[in-house]
C-alpha cells in the first residue's frame, strides 16, 4: 500500500517492540530506502500513521510510586479520536476498554 503512494521506494522495513519498553528507547522502527528523500520521508510517516491506525497498541505508563495507567493509541479506538485510559493502584492492572475503572477522554 505504501509503494503505490509513494512508488520510488525500494525497501520497506517495520519493527515494532512487544513486551517491556524503557523510556528513552525506540518502541517502532521504520525504514523507507527510496532515491528521493521526500518519499522516503512521505512513506515513513505514511507507515507509522498506518501502523498507530490499524493495531490496538496498549502502553502502560508506570508512574512514582505504585500507580499506572493503560493508554490506548488514539488514532485506532474504534476510529474515534479519543484515548482510553485505564487507572491501576497498588500495582494492579486492568487491560479491557471501557471496564471498571475504565473512562474515555476526547482529545
């Protein structure tokens, strides 16, 4: 899909990181080789827009203390542009949408 939008592009690669990601390290590589600089550019970001888009990405911000938050990526919520944010104490988690403790926020 990308190619046809930007067709000088020669190699595509996407990685992105599942697990435990610390802050300060790259969560998504992307990588577009193309002769014009700007298509590799259109396409990168036509790439992680794409990716933010189409995948449920949960992260989960740890804060001082005990307390967290599950963020879900706003560009995919059921194509709303809102954020589902989930508030855990103690350690706790709770992954589902819109469950207890669970609140949405427009943007």
């Amino acid at each position: 899909e990308a190619t046809i939008h930007f067709p000088s592009i020669g190699r595509i690669v996407a990685v992105h990181v599942l697990g435990d990601c610390p802050v300060g390290n790259a969560s998504v590589i992307i990588y577009a080789s193309s002769p014009h600089r700007a298509d590799a550019l259109g396409c990168v970001e036509f790439l992680i827009n794409e990716l933010k888009a189409r995948v449920p990405i949960w992260k989960r911000e740890v804060y001082e203390g005990s307390d967290s938050i599950w963020k879900e990526n706003i560009e995919w919520h059921e194509g709303k542009k809102q954020r589902v944010m989930v508030q855990s104490n103690n350690g706790g988690t709770n992954h589902s949408r819109g469950g207890v403790g669970g609140s949405t926020e427009d943007e």
